[in-house]
C-alpha cells in the first residue's frame, strides 16, 4: 500500500494507491534484510545549492519576534534582546539571538493579501490567484532550477514536511511537492506483495501510460508515469535514509527538540545532505486573534527558538549553510493594535521575513517601519522581490523565463527585483 505520506499535491492517496499497491513492500523487504541505506559521504560534501523554508502557517506576529517596538502603544509586553549580529530580536528567541550572524531580517515586506489563502498562494508564488492560470510554487521553481546538480538524486527534489505545500502548476506533476510526516515513517507497511508482483504491475501500467502517451490525449499521463517512477525510486533507494531521523543520536534530536517542527527541521537538514534541492518545513498555530502573548510566551517561541537555532547552527558546522539558503516567513503579520481579545488580528502592509545562508549577508536588517509598526518607512519589498533575492543567492538567473500552458511566458520571480543590501 502507498504511504499515505509520500501522496504528491495534485494526486489523491486513492489513485496512487490503484497503480503502486505493495511498492513500499519493497522498502520493507530492504530493511528486513539489513540493506545498508546510507547516504555516501562524498557525495554530501560536494557544492549544490539548496532552500529550506520555514513556513509559519496562520501569519505569525513579526513585530512580537523581529521588528520590536518597545515602549510603543502597540508594542506589547515582550523585550528586545541583543544578538550575535547588529540586530536586536524578541526575549524568547534567546537561542536564535546567537546564531543571528548568520541571518538577516527583512522588516519592509509589504504585501496586500491579508486572506490566509489567499496570502498563502501569494507568499509561495508571488501571484495572486487566478482561475485561468495555475502558477508553480517557489519550491517547485527552485527544484526545477536546481535539479541538474545532482543527476544522482532518486527521491523527490521538492518535499514538504509536516503539511502540504503549494503545487507545480503549469511547471507540472514532476515538480510537485511530496508531503512527508515529520518522522518520516512509511505508514501502513504492508507486506502483501513481493518484488516480482510489484515489477508485474508496474509494467501492466507502464503498457497502459504508453498507450495514452502515444494517442496524445496531452501532458497528464506523461507526468504521471513520471511521478510513479520518482515514487518508486524513492521507496526502493538508499537515500531514504535521509528520512529517519530517529537514527540520529539523541542529543542531536533534543537539540532540534523532540517535537513535530524540531524533527521536520532536523529532517530538513538530513534531506539538503543527500542532495534535496528545496525542502518546506511547516510550523502552525500563529493565527492569534485572542490572548497571543501567551501563546507566542509559552508554546511558539519555544519551539521555533529551539528548532530554528539548531538548523542554522548545524549548518553552518557541517559547512553547509553557504549552499544552502533558509527562509522563514508567513503569509502575513498581524495588526499592531491589540484588539479585545488580547490578541492582534490580519497584517499584511508591514512586516518582517527572515532569511540567511547561499551567500547571503547576515547580522543585519534591512528596511524599517514606523515606530508604532504600521507602515513600513522605507522601501518596501514583495514576495516576489524574496524570491528573486533567494534565486540570485542560489545562482539562478533571473532572466529565466518559463511558458504557461496557454502560451504565454512568464519571467521566474514575477520579475521580482533583488533587495537591496542582502547580498554582496
């Protein structure tokens, strides 16, 4: 049966479920065996680009993490603290204030979805939504861009850990994230079939995509049978080492802490080693409208604190994080007032992202809002200008230019302009 965790955006358990029935039972017989499954330690070592996005589902309250406004009516309670860059960040980020010279803060994104979906789509495709036109996400684009550094890769270029991302649109189903749970377990491993099975099966569907593919019923089966092949290297290959991280030693996983984001994020490092290009680790429960003071105080924080600080510390110790860029961000903040409830509500006019390594410069912030928070006071910055930022770090030229499927072409980045100071 197909993990229900490797089900790629765009396809449903059910369907994959039809055509890979017993796959994972290969995987099973592998570990049964004692197959070794380790990841070759040359090939960790040799320079390709990569992204991790943290991604905070809800709209995180930047003004209460990395842009404080102390003393300000809607400032709130929390104090600012100095960091290991010239920048200053939150009280509770007490872990990330030492490992900010590796990070910058972007604190004049302005942006104008502050619905959740909405603003979701935007932040990871820098478009809006359209029903004439389905867009690729950055994960997909970043992969795509990304992929002909490693020709050895056998499990998926995009993978989304803890919750699903935003999928390939017309870039299509070979580009689609692969949603995996944040310990990386195969669930519902049965052994029902044996290679031999699998391998019958597999051709019977190969007979039938071949069919389709030859009749020119357009590019859907093609992209299939591409994602079934991807699915099945993956559950057959050694890189799938890269998902256990329960092999790690314990100090390692308390560092990260022992919890779904610190697993993700330790997961997230393993990936970029075995050569993933772009990974997505979600962290939610940032949609605040009631007492968020005390929810950022003893449940949030914490746990970014502590995952987030352990992911660029052992990048940048395993000499990693000069290839590999990390963005954390939202799809909105929140109001600086404080309403009713103790809680701040949609924000998207002036906020903060985060973002470090691939060259970028760290220790510092870039742009500023007003002092109360509400507007941002210098040049503002979009999510396409992120991306076209991230895409230059990590190499790729920003005058890529891909074509929808209703022919009409469009520039990587939403022609997104690269911010100013971030890198040299």
């Amino acid at each position: 049966m197909v993990p229900s965790f490797l089900t790629p955006t765009g396809m449903t358990r059910r369907h994959f479920m039809k055509h890979l029935a017993g796959a994972s039972a290969m995987l099973g017989s592998s570990l049964a065996l004692g197959h070794s499954l380790r990841v070759h330690a040359d090939d960790l070592k040799k320079s390709k680009k990569s992204a991790i996005l943290l991604w905070m589902g809800g709209g995180p309250s930047t003004m209460d993490l990395w842009d404080l406004k102390p003393g300000a009516i809607t400032g709130g309670p929390f104090q600012q603290i100095k960091t290991s860059g010239d920048v200053q960040i939150s009280e509770h980020l007490p872990m990330m204030a030492q490992q900010m010279h590796h990070m910058a803060i972007v604190r004049s994104m302005s942006t104008r979805e502050a619905d959740h979906n909405r603003g979701r789509y935007y932040m990871h495709t820098g478009y809006v939504p359209n029903p004439n036109v389905e867009y690729p996400s950055y994960g997909s684009v970043l992969s795509h861009e990304l992929m002909h550094q490693r020709p050895e890769l056998e499990i998926p270029p995009f993978i989304s850990v803890g919750g699903a991302s935003e999928g390939p649109g017309f870039l299509g189903m070979a580009w689609a994230p692969f949603t995996v749970s944040s310990n990386g377990r195969i669930r519902n491993l049965e052994m029902q079939l044996n290679e031999k099975r699998l391998i019958q099966r597999m051709a019977a569907l190969d007979l039938i995509e071949t069919g389709f593919i030859s009749q020119q019923r357009g590019t859907a089966s093609e992209d299939h049978r591409k994602v079934l092949k991807k699915t099945l290297d993956l559950m057959t290959s050694a890189q799938m080492q890269a998902f256990r991280v329960e092999t790690e030693p314990e100090a390692v996983q308390e560092r990260y802490g022992k919890n779904n984001f610190g697993q993700g994020c330790l997961m997230a490092r393993r990936l970029v080693e075995a050569g993933v290009p772009f990974v997505e680790v979600d962290l939610g429960g940032w949609d605040n409208h009631a007492d968020i003071f005390n929810t950022l105080k003893d449940d949030r924080l914490p746990v970014l604190d502590r995952a987030m600080s352990a992911l660029v510390e052992d990048l940048a110790q395993r000499e990693l994080l000069d290839d590999t860029a990390i963005i954390w961000m939202g799809e909105f903040s929140r109001t600086p007032n404080i309403n009713a409830d103790t809680g701040r509500d949609h924000w998207a006019r002036a906020w903060s992202v985060v973002v470090g390594g691939a060259g970028i410069k760290g220790g510092i912030a870039v742009g500023e809002t007003s002092e109360d928070g509400t507007a941002v006071i210098t040049e503002p910055y979009s999510s396409e200008d992120l991306m076209a930022t991230v895409c230059k770090a990590l190499g790729i030229s920003l005058e890529t230019t891909y074509t929808s499927k209703n022919g009409r072409p469009m520039k990587i980045a939403n022609s997104g302009k690269i911010i100013n100071g971030l890198l040299a």
